[in-house]
C-alpha cells in the first residue's frame, strides 16, 4: 500500500470482547484502520485484553500491509464499579503490562464473568 497514511489515530476502540458495548470483532476494527489509512489504532476493550491477540494476529498477517508507520497500540479501559471515571490505560513496558494484568484480574476475581467488580482502591 503506497499512498499516505492520514494523520488519524483510532486509539479507543473497543470490539465485541466488551460485551453489550463493542460489535466487531477485533480483527475487523484492526483491518478497516489498516485499510482506511490510519497513522495506528488503539484496542480498549473494558476491563479486559481479550482481543489484543486476535487484532495483531489480523494486522500481522494483513495483506496488503497497513501503511509505513502503522501502530498498534494495546490497552484496557478500566471501568470502576465504585463510580471512579472510566481510564483508558497503555502499558508503556513489560513491567506495567504486568501490573495492569494484575489489576484486571483483581476485578475479575471479585466479580462474575462479564462483570468485574473494579475498585479505583485497587490500583496499588
């Protein structure tokens, strides 16, 4: 694909893996950015990195390629059910997707499948 990206970054997005509030698959949303042009797109499923693999998997194997310079970036949405707003959340490094891993799993724990139970607390 030769022509220029637009300068044009999807960065909160969120696929069926959200369940009640995403539609497409996370292939298709990963795909249509590719497609489109876009400078990168941003995975943010709610509470949850559920569809980060099935996205990049797509990119990865997309033909043709997404343009030179294409990122792909992988985050959550953290929703709390204590009323704290919604945070979109990137992990910068290993270290930190770790930690958010951790914090998911603290949710998911507590609450029931599809339902974590996230307290702004938790993040320690």
């Amino acid at each position: 694909m030769n022509r220029k990206p637009l300068d044009y970054v999807e960065l909160v997005s969120t696929s069926n893996f959200s369940f009640l509030r995403g539609g497409s698959h996370p292939e298709e949303l990963a795909i249509t950015a590719g497609v489109l042009g876009l400078d990168g797109f941003g995975l943010t499923d709610r509470n949850s990195f559920a569809g980060v693999v099935r996205a990049y998997v797509a990119l990865r194997d997309m033909e043709p390629r997404p343009p030179q310079g294409f990122r792909y970036f992988v985050g959550t949405r953290l929703c709390f059910a204590d009323g704290t707003p919604d945070i979109v959340a990137y992990p910068s490094d290993r270290d930190a997707y770790g930690r958010l891993c951790k914090l998911i799993s603290v949710g998911n724990l507590r609450g029931e499948k599809g339902a974590p139970l996230l307290h702004f607390s938790d993040r320690r």
